[in-house]
C-alpha cells in the first residue's frame, strides 16, 4: 500500500488534500494523471450503462435534498455505523472492526447492546493505540453530514449532503416516466459525490468521507425482479473484466440473508482482492424492491405507480441497483496493473492499464528537436488531440522517454524520426509487448482505437 500511495503521488496520479497545511485525513486530491484516470472510469460506465442501451437515461440531482428525502429513505433513523471510545486513548472506533480485528468474530448487524457485552467480556478486544480495555458502552453514529441553509442555524434549517446519489433518482421518477418516453423495464443512472462521515477512513482512495458514486436504479414489474438482478450481475461482472481487471482477483460476495440492508430482498458485491487488505467490495448490486419508491409515495403523497399500457397494469415497480464506487475502482484499476519488470536487463515500472482507462492514450515523441522531426510531430499531435489524450515529450533519451510513459500507463508511444518524412511512416510501440511497428501517419489514429 505504502508503494501504491507513493507512486500515486510521485507520478501524480493522488496527493494527500491540503498537504501544504500537513493534509486533512482522509480527503485526497487526484493530479493530473489521476484526474484523467478517474475521468475515463466514469465515463465507460457511462457509456456502457447508458450511452449504449436504449433503456438507460441519465441525471444529475442536487446534492443538497429536502430533508424529509432522509427520513423516507430510512438514512436519518438507521444510516448508522456502531461507535466505540476507547477511555484511556480517547481514540473512537467502528466497535464492529474493533471486535472483527481482535477475534475474527462477523460483527455486522449487532445491536450496540451486543458489542458492548462483547468487548466488555473478551480480553482479546484492545485499544489498538495504547492496548487499554476501558471502553465507554457502543452507540449508534449517525453517519449524514450536517449542515444549514441559509443564514440562521437553526434546526428547522436542518440540511444533509448526500450519503448516496440513488435517492436523487428515486425522487425523479415521477418527472422522468412523465417527461421522457421510457418504459419498463428501464434504467436511471447518475455519478457524482456522496458524503459520509465514515468514523475510521482509511486504505487510502478507498474508504474517505468525501467520495464518489455511480448509480443506476433499474425499474422492472415486480416478479422480474431476480430474473434482472442475475443479468445485471453478469453485466456488472463484465465491465470489470472487460477493462482489463484479472478475473482471478474478482469474486461474487452474496449478503447472507439475516444481513441484508431494510431494504434490500437479495444483495452481491462484487469484491476485488486488495493485497493490502483482501476481498473488499467495489460495488453492491442489490435488489431494493420497491422499497424506496413506496417510501417516497407515503412521505410525498405522491402516487408513484407505473401504469404500463401493455399489459394494462398499475404498480410501484421493483428496482435492481448496481451501485459503485469510482474512487475504489481506480486503486483497483492500480493495484492489478501496477507491475515491477526486468525487461532485457533493466527493471521498468509499468501500469498495465486498459487503453480505455489510461490516463495517456499516447505519447508523441520526436526523435530529435531539429526539423522537420519537430514539425511532423507536431503535426500529428494537433490533429489527433481532440479525439484522444495525449502526452508530446521532446526531451531525454528515447528511453526515458518510453520509462515515463510506462510508469504511465500509456498504451502506446508514436516516434517520429527522420526517415518519416521520406516514408511517411511512424514507429509505434507498444507497452506491454513492446514490440515496435512501423506504419503509416494516416494510420496512427485507427491504431489509437479500442
Ligand atoms: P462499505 O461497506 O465498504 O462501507 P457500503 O456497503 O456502505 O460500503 P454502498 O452504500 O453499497 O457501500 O455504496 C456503493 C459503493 O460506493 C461502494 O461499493 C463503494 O465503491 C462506494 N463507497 C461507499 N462508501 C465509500 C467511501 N467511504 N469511500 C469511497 N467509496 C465508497
């Protein structure tokens, strides 16, 4: 992990936030490289879940919400994680990682009654600051940030930042089914920043208060239910692998069934294998029923049932929600790709990134600054940048060069050498077999694609 971290920063990729002022825990700021990186994560699940289906529409909700949305939700009685302070450290914990660390033990879904009986008899559970047994009895926390609108604070002004971007699509579904022309079954996807006040952060990207989500909320008749979460479950699993990830670190989590969420019938995660801390989700695909919309109905007095003119048929629908998170899916993006090689005698670090979500599709590298090198590269750097990112690097030594790139993740470096002007051709190399090919300029940009 510490490799990864310092990697991220030195190339870029993520800086710890506010550094300048010694960082703030568990907020990050993604660099140059980063940013791209991040940019091409949501934007092929963008284009995959909505862009290329007919069934899918997209949104973009507020993150400040009526309040009431919370409490429909459930988010303001029970978005809770379990609290526990350490009385001789004065640290505070997530009581369930305390006993889960220190015993083995599955904590999730115990009542703080429970905790509190457990860390009080087991002998094992310590402080992991200053290894004390003095703990205050567990409570739940409620993980919503809050905040007020407009100048006075007072309670009636009560706000929240999201903890998550799905109920802003819940709360659209009356103005989509009236606006737009979809049907069921279909989809409503949004990206965008959810906040949690997370009691331990930590692993880097990984787990931050501040953070990002992309969402779908797939409405079908109830009784289609499960016969579209094991579709959506293999599309899920797809995406992943299509991006490049090893099959060998995904697997399928299935939520035992006294753990499901209130709202959930049926929710798998898909897990990635983290050397740092082992299988841990990047993305739940839960079956939420028609719980939320229900919810919405009651709260609102809104009448949320679909009318589907096929069949003749009214009723709330049931929803199937892959949920993601993108800041987690990049350190796995990372952390499959990053490889350390011996490559005829010398070591090169390499990110081995899909093309699609390399932050760098190409560099452009003249051989020599003298002309008309210069200009011919110049010239195929200005005409490919608006279709692809692009790196032009005139300095250092070929090989140097190329070491960037790779630790880069950049698929492909084109070199223009002198020849090129009297062959018009070009020299791609490739960074995973780096075998070099000499084509055509007016080929470059179809070798760019895919
Ligand atoms: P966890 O159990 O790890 O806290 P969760 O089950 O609460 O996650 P969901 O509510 O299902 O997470 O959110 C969907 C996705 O949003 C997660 O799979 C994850 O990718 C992302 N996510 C959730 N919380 C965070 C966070 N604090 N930091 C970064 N990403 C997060």
């Amino acid at each position: 992990m510490d490799k990864i971290v310092a990697f991220c920063k030195r190339r870029g990729f993520v800086y710890q936030s506010s550094e300048i002022y010694g960082g703030i825990r568990s907020s990050y700021d993604y660099g140059p490289l980063g940013v791209e990186m991040k940019r091409n994560i949501k934007e092929e699940w963008w284009r995959r879940l909505v862009h290329m289906r007919e069934d899918v529409v997209g949104l973009d909700a507020a993150i400040i919400m009526h309040p009431r949305v919370w409490e429909a939700s459930g988010h303001t009685a029970t978005f809770n994680d379990m609290l526990v302070e350490s009385r001789t450290s004065g640290r505070r914990y997530r009581a369930d990682h305390l006993i889960e660390d220190a015993t083995g033990a599955d904590a999730e879904g115990m009542s703080a009654e429970e905790m509190t009986k457990i860390i009080a008899e087991d002998d094992r559970i310590k402080d992991p600051v200053d290894g004390g047994r003095d703990f205050a009895p567990v409570r739940p926390f409620n993980l919503m940030f809050e905040t007020y609108t407009g100048p006075v604070k007072s309670p009636e002004n009560v706000v929240y930042l999201r903890p998550e971007t799905a109920q802003g699509i819940f709360v659209n579904f009356k103005n989509v089914t009236q606006t737009t022309r979809v049907k069921v079954p279909f989809g409503i996807a949004q990206q965008g920043k959810s906040f949690r006040n997370e009691i331990t952060p930590g692993n880097f990207i990984f787990r931050t208060r501040e953070f990002e989500q992309m969402e779908m909320e797939f409405f079908v008749e109830p009784g289609t239910d499960e016969e579209w979460h094991e579709y959506w479950l293999e599309q899920r699993w797809n995406w992943y692998t299509s991006l490049g990830i090893n099959p060998e670190n995904l697997r399928f989590y299935e939520h035992p069934r006294e753990k499901l969420s209130h709202y959930a019938k049926r929710t798998v995660d898909i897990e990635y294998n983290f050397p740092f801390r082992g299988w841990s989700e990047l993305e739940g695909i839960a079956n939420r029923t028609d719980f939320d919309l229900k919810q919405h109905a009651q709260f609102s007095g809104e009448n949320l049932e679909y009318f589907d003119q096929g069949t003749n048929k009214r009723y709330v629908p049931y929803v199937i929600e892959p949920a993601a998170g993108p800041d987690r899916i990049m350190l796995a993006f990372l952390v499959d790709a990053y490889r350390e090689e011996e490559v005829n005698g010398e070591s090169r670090t390499v990110l081995k990134l899909h093309p699609r979500i390399a932050p760098t599709k190409a560099a452009v590298f003249p051989l020599s600054k003298k002309e008309p090198v210069s200009t011919i590269a110049r010239q195929l750097y200005d005409e490919l940048k608006g279709d692809y990112r692009l790196f032009y690097d005139d300095s250092g030594s070929i090989g140097r060069r190329y070491r960037r790139q790779d630790e880069a993740g950049t698929p492909f470096c084109v070199t223009v050498d002198f020849e090129t002007a009297e062959d018009k051709q070009v020299t791609i190399r490739d960074r995973d077999t780096l075998e070099q090919e000499r084509v055509p300029i007016t080929a470059v940009r179809e070798r760019l694609q895919g």
